[in-house]
C-alpha cells in the first residue's frame, strides 16, 4: 500500500491525499498535484503492515518531489 502526503507552503504537517495499491497510481496522483500547484511538496511512502512499539505503522519513503 501507498500512502501519498502533501505538505503546503506555509503548513506544518502534511495533509493525506489518499492511499493506493500500486506505486504507478500513487506516482500519477502525486505528479498531477505538483503539476496543478508547484508550491507543494510531495511525498510517497509504502507501508508494510508492521507496526512499531508505539502502535505506528512502519512506513518507508519511496520518493519525494
């Protein structure tokens, strides 16, 4: 699973657009935002379905724009 995040400008946490099956889908979805609106930054990270000590999932970075 992919989860795709996008931070604005001036926000402190980035926002959850969405999660998706396929790296493919989440990369479209990710480059079409960026496209739309280039003062945002992206990021894709792919959970596992692992979960630390804290109840957080485990999640690893795929690629950021």
């Amino acid at each position: 699973m992919y989860n795709v995040y996008i931070k604005k400008q001036n926000a402190y946490n980035p926002d959850l657009v969405g999660e998706y099956t396929t790296i493919n889908e989440a990369i479209k979805v990710a480059t079409d935002l960026k496209a739309k609106d280039d003062t945002i930054s992206y990021t894709i990270e792919e959970t596992s379905g692992h979960f630390d000590s804290y109840g957080e999932p485990l999640t690893t970075i795929v690629r950021r724009g």
